[in-house]
C-alpha cells in the first residue's frame, strides 16, 4: 500500500467505526426500551391475573362478567383481525 493511500483507508475505518457504534448503540436503545415495555406488560397482567383469581373465588349475580383488563394490557386481550 503506498503511503498517499493510508491516510484514506484510515479515514474509511474510522467512518465505519463510526457508523458500527452509533448502529449498535441505537440496537441498545431500543432493546432497552423493549425490554421496559415488556416489564411493564408483565406486572399488569401478573395483578390482573390475580384480581381475576379474587374475583373467581368471591361469590358474584349470575352472569356476572369478570373485570376487564387495564389498558397498558387491553390489547393483549383482543381478539382477531387487528385494526
């Protein structure tokens, strides 16, 4: 390699450098923020489980529909083609 092309060859490594940890760190944003969203889905439907475990063992009318899901976890809940 001659010595005039060097200094390209160390600016596309560092452009790619560049470019590799601003997508990586991008891929950890956003794995972060999934993982918080999961988080939070899985402590709404661990205390809805439970309120319907009450309800199913308190007395209730007859027909009595069990209570529906909170909203962060509504969607879970849907059934169908989605919208």
């Amino acid at each position: 390699m001659s010595e005039a092309a060097l200094p390209a060859v160390l600016s596309l490594l560092g452009v790619l450098g560049t470019v590799a940890v601003g997508y990586l760190t991008a891929a950890q944003a956003r794995t972060r923020a999934d993982l918080a969203r999961l988080t939070r889905e899985n402590r709404a439907l661990w205390y809805y489980i439970r309120h319907l475990i009450d309800w199913g063992y308190r007395p209730h009318e007859q027909g009595e529909r069990p209570p529906d899901p909170p909203e962060p976890i509504r969607h879970l809940f849907e059934f169908g083609e989605p919208k």
